[in-house]
C-alpha cells in the first residue's frame, strides 16, 4: 500500500479522505490542529456529534485505512519525510513555501469560491512565488 500524508481535513480534506479510503490502495496519515466548528458543517465532511473533536482525530474514527493521525501542524520538511505523496489541503502560505521547497512529492489541492487549483511537485520551480 502506498503510504499518503494528507495535510489539512477541512473543506477539501474532509471530502478526499473518504474517497482514498474507499480505494482501498493507500494508508493514510492525516495532519491537522483545527476542531471541528458548527460553522464548518454547512461546508465540510463532518456530522453534528463531531463539533469539538480534532479533524484528523474524526477522520482515523470514521476510515480505517486512516492509519495514523496528528492534532499538530506540519512544519518542517523531516515531518513529511517517508510518505509515497504528501497532499496539502490546507490555505497557508508557509506551509507551501516549506512543501514546495522539499524533496518529497506533493500535490497542493486548493478552492476559493468556485476557483480551483492542483499544483503538483513536477510544476515548474520558476512559478512556485507566483503560485
């Protein structure tokens, strides 16, 4: 099995996780600080009785092949070290600068309204200030 760190389990994370779950083809660790927020119910993977707990802490609850979770920030590149893809959900300009910048491949998955964008380690270094 292929072994994925997904950084971020919010508006984008919450709805991914499920669906690499449901391939069956990787083991995943799941990185995030944030509780779950009655305002992150209209937008975001969660239920009700979820409102409190750590995001990640859900998702290693609800999805089996969620083999490991962490209720603490990715800050460092060493904390990304031995995944297969480490895919960032989350909106943080230095979380980016710190990914794009590793040896580690990575794919950025980000929306804003009805904009989306995937940025991937194979993007062009010359573009990453301007991403």
């Amino acid at each position: 099995m292929r072994k994925i760190l997904v950084i971020g389990a919010g508006g984008i994370g919450s709805f991914l996780i499920p669906i690499l779950h449901r391939a069956g083809l990787y083991r995943i660790s799941v990185a995030d600080p944030d509780k779950v927020e009655h305002k992150n119910l209209s937008y975001q993977n969660f239920k009700k009785g979820h409102v409190g707990q750590n995001k990640a802490h859900v998702m290693r609850e609800e999805y089996s092949s969620v083999a490991h979770m962490s209720p603490y920030p990715i800050l460092a590149e060493s904390q990304m070290k031995g995944f297969d893809l480490v895919i960032c959900c989350v909106d943080n300009i230095g979380l980016r600068r710190t990914l794009y910048n590793t040896s580690v491949k990575w794919l950025d998955l980000r929306a804003q309204g009805r904009n989306a964008a995937l940025v991937s380690h194979k993007a062009d270094p010359k573009m990453y200030d301007m991403l």
